[in-house]
C-alpha cells in the first residue's frame, strides 16, 4: 500500500533523513520510535506531502504521491497531530463534517450521518454538539480520528497523538486506536507508548539520524535486538 523508496530529506544544509526506504502491505500497523530529531515527523511529513524532499519516492497503492493532486492526498492519507488542532469556533460534529463538506463535496445531511458514525466509532456521540473548549484533551483527541476517519482514508498517520495529554486521559485515545488498528486500518504510528506497540504493532521501526537503524516485529526489537544501540533506546522507554 505503501512504498518508501530512498528517502532524502534536508532543511538548508542540514539532512534530516539520509536514505529510509520500507514498505506497508494494506492492514499494517508500523510505529515508528526514535531519538527526538531522529527525523520522525519529517518522515510522516513527507509522506503527506506536508514538506518536500530532495531524493527518493513515495508511492500510494503505486501512485507516486508526487505527483497527486492535493485533494486526493488529503482524502487518501489522513493524519492525527499532538497538537489538537480543532477549530474552536465549530462544534465537535461540524469539525468532523467540515472535510466532508469541502474535500469529499458531501450534500449537508449525507455528511452529518457519516460524521455522527464516526463520532460514535470514537465514543463521542453523545457530545457531538460540544464545543472544544468542552471537551477534555482526550476528547478532543478522539474528534481529530473521527474527522481523520471520516475521509475513508487508505493511511493514517499519527504523530505522538498522546504526548500532549494528562496521564489519566492518554488510555483512551490508544484505546482508539487499538480498535482502529484491529479492525485493519493501514497505520504508521509514532509514539513513545511501548505498551501500545507490543499489542498493535505489526512492526517496530527505530530511527536514529535519519536511518533506519533496525526494524522488525515488537517482540524482536524487545526482547532480541540486533543493535546496542536499539535496545539502550528501548531500555531508556520502558
Ligand atoms: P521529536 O521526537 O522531537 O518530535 P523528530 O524525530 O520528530 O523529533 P523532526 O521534527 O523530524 O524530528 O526533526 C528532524 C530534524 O529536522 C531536527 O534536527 C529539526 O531541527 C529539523 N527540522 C524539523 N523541521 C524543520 C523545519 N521546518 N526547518 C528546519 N529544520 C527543521
Ligand atoms: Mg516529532
């Protein structure tokens, strides 16, 4: 579903990512851990086109994302922040509707049905006429899957999607996520929630400076790393 191939990646003279290459066979869930600088969100940015690169490729389902337009990257490839970034002004239910509206070109009630089915998907039905400022971090968390969700995405991409939050709201966003990762969304996830890796995760990647350094099912990089360098990471997380 998706291939990186040699990806290069620099801002001025400094290079970011030196050469990552991997594929995603549809159902995947890949989490992504690494040094801070490592080059893991300009990784997930590139993947969606947020920032350019200078070498390689990516390819959606063979499609060079290069060369899509804007619309149907957004649509085919959603991504959940750490930073929240609800619109403040619209309801949980219209920051959910507003893609459907503007990106998919949804009539007003068509979008309002798929909204309201996402929000429950999340748990959040019941507040679907709250206002962020409302809602709780792990809530608002949970709106900004929904509204990732409700494109259809063939890919989603988190980015410490619970970092930003209390300890005690943390569960129930990789709650989420565990369930969306079972019911066999394509994921490519960075997060330090080792927990969450061991149960969801079909691979491990770890990134330093810009490579890959190893990469393999959870309990291998775990339990029996290849490099030192893996496993003091891992030590220093766990
Ligand atoms: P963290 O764990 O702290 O989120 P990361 O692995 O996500 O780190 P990136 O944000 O991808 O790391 O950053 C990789 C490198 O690229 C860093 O050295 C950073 O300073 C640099 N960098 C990131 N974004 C920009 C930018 N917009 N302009 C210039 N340099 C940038
Ligand atoms: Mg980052």
């Amino acid at each position: 579903l998706l291939r990186v191939e040699d990806l290069q990646k620099s801002y001025g003279d400094e290079t970011v990512l030196r050469g990552i290459s991997f594929d995603l066979d549809k159902r995947d869930v890949e989490v992504i851990i690494g040094p801070s600088g490592s080059g893991k969100s300009t990784m997930l940015r590139c993947v969606n086109r947020l920032t350019e690169f200078q070498g390689g490729a990516i390819y959606l389902d063979g499609e060079s994302v290069m060369a899509m337009n804007d619309n149907d990257l957004r649509r085919r490839v959603g991504m959940v922040f750490q930073d929240i970034n609800l619109f403040a002004h619209l309801t949980a239910l219209q920051n959910v509707t507003l893609g459907l509206r503007k990106v998919r070109g949804m009539g007003k009630e068509a979008a309002r049905e798929k909204a309201m089915d996402q929000l429950d998907r999340v748990g959040l039905a019941s507040q679907a006429d709250s206002y962020p400022a409302e809602l709780s971090g792990g809530q608002k968390q949970r709106v900004g899957i929904a509204r990732a969700l409700a494109m259809d995405p063939e890919l989603l991409l988190f980015d410490e999607p619970t970092s930003a939050l209390d300890p005690e709201l943390v569960g129930e966003v990789l709650e989420v996520m565990r369930d969306l990762a079972e019911g066999g969304m394509t994921m490519l996830v960075v997060t330090h929630e080792m927990g969450f890796a061991r149960r969801a995760a079909s691979s491990l990647m770890f990134l330093d400076e810009g490579r890959i350094v190893e990469r393999g099912p959870p309990e291998q990089l775990f339990d029996d790393p290849e490099h030192d360098r893996t496993a003091e990471f891992l030590q220093r997380l766990t």
